[in-house]
C-alpha cells in the first residue's frame, strides 16, 4: 500500500481492523514490522485453504512535497 495521507499512523492503525472486515478472514500472524501486516485469509471455495495476505505500507510523497 502506498500511502500519500500525512498521517502514515492513522492509516496503519486501521490496517487490522480493515483486514478483520474480509469475509475470508482467519488470523493475524505475528509479523514485527512497524508498517507490515501478515494475515490468513481462506480460499472463496474451500474453506479448508488457506492463503497469506501480506501488507506493507509505504509512504510516498505527495505531488506538492516533490
């Protein structure tokens, strides 16, 4: 995810939260990164299948900061 909001920590803050909403959702794995999020998401069709989500944030300067 690249992120162009000034507030980088509003938007990682609500990165769990959003992942939780899917309706595939499992799990959070444990990841330590301050702006990267690992989650087990289960496949549409079988709900025996699980698949890894990973989200890295990134912040990337708007077009008036460049």
């Amino acid at each position: 995810m690249f992120n162009r909001n000034k507030k980088l920590s509003t938007v990682i803050e609500k990165i769990p939260g959003l992942l939780e909403t899917h309706p595939n959702f499992k799990r959070h794995e444990i990841y330590e990164r301050e702006s990267g999020f690992r989650s087990v998401l289960h496949h549409r069709d079988d709900a025996a299948r699980e698949l890894t989500l990973t989200v890295h944030v990134y912040e990337v300067p708007s077009d008036e900061e460049t």
